[in-house]
C-alpha cells in the first residue's frame, strides 16, 4: 500500500476501535494520571468507535479528504474523558496531513503537535509523549509506507514502557500511561492495516502490583462539553478554565470545540462555557465517586424479587435491588445501587409499583451528577430482554434507546392464585383459582397453572412472536417448563424457548414474548 486511501481509513478506524475495545478492560486498571478513575480505555474506545462509525456512514464513493474529515468530526463530537479528547486532536492532525495524501511521516508530526497544543499544562509520561517518540522516529527514517508505519507503532510501544520512568505517579502504582497504552494499540493498528497483516491481541502492559485509586483521587469534577463558539472566545475560556481547575484539554475549530477539564466545582466551568458561546452534551461526573465505584463509566440497575432472578440479572452485570414480591424496596437502597453501578445508569424497575422509587432515586443521583435513565419496564422478563441488548460501550443516549426498544417489544404475561374473590376483566374469580395476566390484565380464569399458563402463551403468541422467556417461580408445578416446552414444540416449532428458575414467590410463572 501506497497511500492511505479511504477504504483503508475505514478498516482502520473499526480495527482501532475493536482492539480498544478488547483492550479497555485491561487499559482501565492501569488509569491513574491524570485522575485514577478507571476509565481510559473505555473512553478512548468509545472515542474511536465514534469516529469509525462516522466514517462507515459515508457513501463509498466519497474521496480520501471527506472521508479523513468525516473520521476527525466523528473523533471530535466522541471524545471521551482526557485521553480521548488527546487522541481525538491526535486523529485531527492526521487528517490535516493526509487527506491530501501527504507522507504519513507529516501526518504524525502534525497529529503530535496538535494534541500537545491542546492540553494547556502538558505533563511527559502520558499519552503526549507516546505520540511524540512515534512522530520524531519516523522523521528521519528512510523507508516506504509500510516500514514508517511500523517504525512508528514500534516507537510507540516502546516509549510506552519508558512512561513508567517519566511520571512519578506511574512509577508508585508499577504500571505504564493508560492513555499511552492506548495510543499505541492506535498505532499498531495503523501500521496492520497499511501492512495488510492483523496482530489480533494486543498487549497492554499489566500492573506490577496492586493499584489503590483513591490514594490518587481528590474531590472535584469532571466537565466535558462540546461547544459552539468563535476562535476568540475560546482563546478567554481556556485562561478562565485553566486557572479555575487542571487536567483543560481544549479542541476543535471552525467554530465547534471538545472542552475537558478537572475543576473543585462543575458549576463555573458550565458557566465559562456559556459566555463563550453554546455548550451541549454537558457531561459532568464526580471524581472522588467515580474512583470509588472503581472506575464503573455505565453501569445498570435491577430492582429483583426473587433469588434466582437476581441471579439472572447480576450475571449479566447488574447491580441488583431485591424486594419481596408485592412490595416496593427502600429508596435508599436504590440510590445506593445507583452510586454503586456508575456514572451513568439505567434503571430496570421491572414493575409499575416500583417506578415511583427508581424515579425519585434518579432524581436524587443526578444533583450527585450521576447521569440516569429509568427504563420503561414493567415486569421482570422486559428487563431480561432490555439487559441482553445492553452494551456499555455504546453511547449512553443510545444504549437506553436500544434497551428501551428491546423492553418495549417484549409483551408480558403471568401466571399467579387468586387469594380472594374478585371482578376481573376476564370475569369474576374465587380463592384458589388460577388467573393468568397478559400486559397487566387477567386474560384467563382456570382451576390449573399447566392449563391456564398453556393458554396464555398462545394467546400471546397468537399476535406474533419468535422468542418466549419463561421464568418458573417458587411455587411451580414439577416439571411445569417442560410440558410448555413440549406444547410449544408441537403448536409452534417455528418459537425459540428460553427457560429460567427465577424462584419468586407469588407467581409460578413469569412469560416473555418477543
């Protein structure tokens, strides 16, 4: 390869964000500089999918500048956290070079220089150094494309581990730069793509011994904002930010700008942002907090009742409420699980009555500036199906759109006793008879769970479905799932089946169709 055309900038920007994304486990154990708040690698992930999908958006028709401009915008309205806002100015100055084809030799320069300009108290032994070692051994180097790609990504890796002897913090805690780390696995990637070869695994450099965050961690803010303004004014808003906190990472132009900084209040830095011109996509986290939740970026909450169920829900990763069935846990305990899960949340109530809590919970979590949603969910097999699509590293606005749709196209039924008489929408019932719900209402009055639970799931099948859910509770009859199972075989062997033993009380069985 010759040039970096714009098919090569697509597989480019997808394979840096995969290997981040593989990486950022591992990359986030090492973040403790600037703030040990555990979430370098998701951030830079995050940073890099937002421009490799931006890119993947265009026609495939578009020229190398569209689309090395299209891969910068995306970097700029994505970045994430302070390693993220220097890799997206990093990825600008790459573009400024190479959209017209220039040698990859100027483009790491200029990527260099642009992201030291950006942080507006550079530290050596970060992710600016890293980049820097890359552009300056490669300026000199005689070889083709290829072999300045590896150079660079060799350069990389090595003033990586020499971060560690730069930075004093590195050197206490026995690990490298996190956003060094992955500044590298950006390089790396390049120079496979323009090699045509793919390294799959990419190393990151493992703690030498226990890190302890907090030891590291003051109280403060984290502000993030992008913001419309003119050239000027962003010129008065970096001497106002940068003598109100540190950490300022301050990119963009052409009126649009990345605005990061570490500040004792939030408040002001929102405030320096408005004279200045128009911030949104406000992003405020609490540092102290988030070091305390080690490092947890998004995180969700499950209000359970039953032991299984909890079970279910905390194997899929969530922080889990219990309450009995038939009553509302504690508001305290949710807004504990809510600190607990992240800076940014989502809240699966999983029924009507718990709402109110979830709600309240949120609302006392966001003045800690913990960012929340509480999901739609109404019963227990819509947070299963909302939790399954989770995805921690999507965006957050998106990911509660794709659980909030799973939930929403998951129709819910069960299966409960009467303990006294009542009016009901499907008739009037006595104690001991078993009512079958479908959304809320009683759908079916039967003498037996097998039968009426039969019943319910065709009926709910009967308006399309191709995966139902059944979650058998305390109380279910001996091989209840099995005989189901076999009645769907028979009616419906076009229906995929997913049995759990939630082992609630109340309900011998819960039902999910989707």
């Amino acid at each position: 390869m010759k040039i970096l055309d714009p098919p090569a900038v697509r597989r480019w920007a997808r394979l840096a964000a995969d290997a981040l994304g593989q990486a950022r486990t591992e990359i986030d154990a090492l973040n403790v500089f600037p703030v040990a708040d555990g979430d370098t690698g998701t951030n830079l992930h995050l940073t890099m999918l937002s421009a490799a999908e931006a890119v993947e958006s265009l026609p495939d028709d578009v020229d190398a500048a569209v689309v090395w401009q299209t891969l910068s915008y995306g970097a700029l309205v994505g970045a994430r956290g302070n390693s993220g806002v220097i890799v997206s100015q990093a990825l600008r100055g790459l573009a400024e070079v190479l959209k017209d084809g220039a040698d990859l030799r100027a483009g790491l320069l200029r990527a260099s220089v642009l992201a030291r300009e950006a942080v507006a108290r550079p530290v050596e032994g970060t992710v600016l150094s890293v980049l820097e070692s890359a552009a300056r051994a490669v300026q000199e180097f005689e070889g083709d494309l290829p072999e300045v790609a590896r150079q660079a990504a060799g350069e990389a890796r090595a003033a990586l581990r020499r971060t560690t002897e730069q930075l004093d913090v590195l050197a206490r805690s026995g690990v490298v730069d996190a956003g060094g780390a992955g500044a590298a696995i950006v390089l790396e990637t390049l120079a496979e793509v323009i090699c045509g070869s793919s390294a799959g695994h990419h190393e990151v450099p493992a703690p030498t011994h226990r890190v302890s965050p907090m030891t590291e961690v003051g109280a403060g803010y984290e502000v993030m904002y992008l913001l419309e303004a003119d050239d000027d004014a962003v010129a008065g808003l970096r001497e106002e930010l940068d003598a109100m906190g540190e950490s300022l990472v301050v990119i963009g132009g052409d009126g649009l700008w990345n605005v990061h900084v570490h500040v004792p209040e939030a408040g002001p830095a929102v405030e320096a942002g408005i004279r200045a011109g128009r911030p949104h996509r406000i992003r405020i986290t609490y540092l102290a907090e988030s070091a305390h939740r080690g490092g947890a970026g998004r995180g969700v909450v499950a209000v359970a009742a039953g032991d299984g169920i909890a079970a279910l829900f905390e194997e899929s990763g969530a922080v889990v409420v219990r309450r009995a069935p038939g009553t509302r846990p504690a508001l305290p305990a949710v807004l504990a699980a809510i600190r607990q899960a992240g800076s940014e949340v989502a809240v699966l109530p999983n029924d009507d009555g718990v709402r109110a809590v979830a709600v309240a919970a949120a609302q006392i979590a966001r003045e800690d500036g913990v960012t929340v949603s509480v999901l739609p969910t109404k019963a227990t097999v819509q947070g299963l199906a909302a939790l399954a699509v989770h995805d921690p590293l999507r965006r957050f606005d998106d990911d509660v759109v794709a659980m909030t749709d799973a939930a929403g196209h998951t129709r819910y039924g069960h299966v409960t006793v009467a303990d006294r008489a009542a009016f009901t929408s499907a008739g009037v019932c006595g104690p001991g008879d078993v009512l079958g719900m479908i959304d809320g209402d009683v759908a079916v009055i039967g003498d037996s769970v097998e039968g009426v639970a039969g019943v319910v799931v065709d009926r709910m099948l009967a308006g399309g479905g191709e995966l139902v859910t059944l979650v058998t509770g305390a109380q279910a009859p001996e091989g209840l799932a099995g005989r189901l199972e076999g009645h769907l075989g028979r009616t419906r062997p076009d229906v995929d089946l997913v049995v759990y033993d939630g082992e609630q009380g109340g309900y011998p069985l819960l039902i999910g169709v989707e």
